[in-house]
C-alpha cells in the first residue's frame, strides 16, 4: 500500500491525533466538529486562557455552547495545549491562525509563518498540512512549501502532503455552521487534494476538490470580493439617494420584488468582520506585485470606508434639527458589533463612528447586549445601562447594528432623535419626524 493510502486509511479509521492550530473563531468550531466525527483533537495556541477554559469546557465562542464543547472534552475526544511538539503523533494538521492586515493596509502573514515554524521540527512523514486562514493566490505554495524544504526526508505528494482549504465561517448563523457549509480543498499536489478530500469527508458534510491550492485560495478571495464590491454598489446607491431625496429602502426592496437578475445588498455604516474588509485587500495587494490595478475592488473599497463619515453627517444634520451642535452633544450607539446577534467586534464600523465623534468632540456612550467594553485606538468604553434611561438622556441614538434584542419601538418612543443606519425602525414600520434613516 502507497503511503498515501495508508494515510487515507489512517484518517479514515481514526488510528491517530489530528490537529488545529489556532483556536478562534475559525479553529474551535472545526476542532469541535472534528472532535463530534470521532477524531481525537489537539488544539494548540499560544494563549494560556483559552486552553484552560478550553480544558475544562467553557467555551470563548459564541457559535459553540458550552454543553457541546464540554461532551467533546470529557470524552476525550479534545484538549487544547500549546506545545507544538504533540504534532509528533498526529496525522494531519489545520493551521487556523488569523491573517489581519497590517498598519500600513498590506497583508500580515507573521501568524501563518510563525505557527509553520513552530510545528516544522515536528512535521514527520506520512501526515497532511492543511492551511485554513485566509491569504492571498499562491500564498500556500510561495510561504508555506519553501519552510518544509529543510527536510530532506519529505517527498511532496508520497510521504507528505500539503494543501489549502479555506474556511467559510459566518459567526452567529444557525442555518449554515462549520459542519454543512460546502468546503473547498486543493493540494499543491493531486495527492495532496486526493487526501485533503478524504480527511474533510470524514467531519464535514460537503467537500469540493479543486485542482489546486492557488484555485482554492482564488475561490475565497471571490465569494468575499463579490460580496464587498455589491455593498459598495448598494452603499453608493444610498449616498445617491440622499442627494435626490429617495429613500434608498424602499428603491432597494422595490428592486428586490424582481425574480430574476437581482441580488439584494442593505447598505450600511461601513464593512465589518474579518473577511469582507480584508479578503478583497489581499487579491488587490497581490496583483499590485504584478503591475495589475483592480479597480473595482478599490473604488468598492473607497465607498465603503467614507461609509461612516456620511453617518457622523447623518448625525450632523439630526442634531441640527434640535439646533445642537454636534460637539458637546451625547451620542448614543445601539450595537457595537460588525453583525447583529453576535459579540464579534472585529473591523466592526461601530469602531470607525465612534472614534471620528470622539475627534469631533462629542460625547459617547455605547450600549451593546454582547458586549461589555471596547479599547481601540487609545479610548475605552463601558456599556452603558439602564438602556432605556441612556435613551431618554441621550440628545441622538445612533443605530449601528441591528440587534434582534432591542424593543425599537420603545427606542422609538423615548428617543430625542434618532440615526438608523440599518433600517431597524423602517423595516418594523416605525416611523417619525425624530427618526432619520440613512
């Protein structure tokens, strides 16, 4: 038997260990459904309270409770530590670590490297790397391939085998989880795809080989890029709208009554998460290093970041109606996080509002149910309650996600004005003169 079938076999019949490197909000929920389909998982971080908890089944992530997270613990079937060394006795590893941008807007890729040098004097024949961070076209074979040259025992495609499969997680939904999103998987090998296949069969519902890593890493950077320059499109259509004095949500849901031909996008305070604002940099980085200028990912990225200064003239024009003067009034921002029902503040344009009302000179307040405080850029804030009070206090409330929890129909009531960024109010046929969506 060749030792790619006997790897196969391995992961078919769960003879060995598998691991996930890094354990966030792409790692944890795929160690869990690794765990759930009968492997025994290791997960490695850096982050000593993430591996207690970890250990002792609490969970950091909203999409997994803690009873699902504890069942997979006490069976054995988890652990988390961070000693890399424990890849010695495992036959396939995910690498899971985050790819933020960075200061200067360009690709960090430090995570990626430093988790593959960590695990490098543990690699050993016969196992399957797979990367699962998102990163740009090549990525896999350009960083990852060169570090595994030090051993002069790998024979790529016969006993190792390395491939790209990117994750698809959508934190928050219930419908489409970790387990029965369709995944995609290519090797930089045929073998490597051939056992990448075989392996993510096993836990996952929906496994879609391609012909290789740069295919699979390509089809990421699309799904996120069409979705990126879409909200552009729609964000820009409510920059029009405010000039003609339309409401860009009644155009957006006329539109949406087409059966065909149309896909329908919300506009919205700026891009949030980790994917959406970021993926889309990536293809764009990587194609300025080949003299090619995409220009619709720029234009699309230049709407959405003006996004949440057209809010804070939103806000401007609101206040002007009670004639207040933005500086020295009490801003009120409902939601916090980038998406609603969630407590993931990642890229969340809450974030971007809040620290240009900070600069001119207002006074804000923030109320998220998820979430307790925030720290960015040199402020911090407190979650303010009782919310209805901060309401009736407040000379603006400033919607920025549409959290499933708020009453908006009492926010509504005590409200002195009111910005609604989402149509919260609009789409729950709440309307006055005190309420001004975007």
């Amino acid at each position: 038997m060749s030792e790619k079938n006997e790897l196969i076999s391995k992961l078919k019949q769960r003879r060995e260990p598998v691991a996930v490197v890094g354990l966030g909000y792409v790692g944890l929920p795929f160690a869990v459904v690794l765990a759930e389909a009968g492997y025994e998982v290791i997960g490695i971080d850096l982050n000593p309270d993430k591996i207690a908890r970890l250990n002792q089944g609490i969970s950091y992530i909203q999409d997994i409770p803690d009873e699902r997270l504890e069942a997979v613990v006490e069976s054995g079937n988890l652990r988390a530590t961070a000693d890399y060394q424990e890849i010695e006795a495992v036959s396939a590893v995910s690498i899971c670590v985050p790819t933020p941008l960075n200061k200067t807007g360009d690709p960090d890729l430090s995570y990626i490297v430093t988790a593959a040098g960590d695990m490098l004097p543990h690699l050993h024949p016969g196992m399957i790397l797979i990367l699962t961070s998102t990163t740009y076209p090549g990525s896999t074979r350009e960083i990852v391939l060169p570090m595994l040259a030090e051993h002069d025992w790998l024979e790529l495609g016969v006993n190792f085998f390395l491939a790209f499969s990117p994750e698809r997680v959508d934190p928050g939904r219930e419908d489409w989880t970790t387990y029965n999103t369709p995944r995609v998987v290519g090797g930089i090998t045929p073998e490597g795809t051939e056992v990448g296949t075989a392996f993510l069969r096993e836990a996952l519902e929906t496994v879609i080989p391609v012909s290789s890593a740069e295919v699979a890493e390509m089809s990421k950077l699309l799904e996120n890029t069409f979705r990126m320059i879409n909200i552009g499109l729609v964000n820009e259509m409510a920059l029009m709208c405010d000039r003609l004095g339309v409401n860009v949500w009644e155009v957006i849901e006329a539109a949406a009554t087409k059966p065909f031909g149309f896909m329908k996008f919300t506009p919205g305070p700026g891009l949030g998460g980790h994917c959406i604002p970021i993926d889309p940099i990536y293809l764009s980085w990587k194609l300025r290093s080949l003299q090619y200028h995409t220009r619709f990912i720029d234009l699309a990225a230049e709407i959405n970041s003006n996004m949440p200064r057209f809010v804070i003239r939103q806000i401007q024009d609101a206040l002007n109606h009670q004639e207040l003067p933005l500086k020295g009034s009490d801003i009120l921002i409902l939601g916090a996080a980038y998406k609603p029902d969630i407590d993931d503040l990642r890229e969340s344009p809450a974030l971007d509002v809040i620290d240009l009302l900070l600069e001119k000179g207002a006074q804000v307040t923030f109320h998220d149910p998820y979430i307790r405080s925030i720290t960015h850029q040199g402020w911090e804030l407190t979650r303010i309650d009782p919310l209805q009070e901060s309401v009736s206090s407040a000379d603006c409330v400033v919607v920025i996600t549409d959290h499933s929890a708020y009453d908006y129909l009492e926010i509504a009531e005590h409200a002195n004005c009111l910005v609604d960024t989402r149509n919260a109010l609009g789409s729950r046929g709440i309307q006055g003169e005190h309420i001004f969506p975007i």
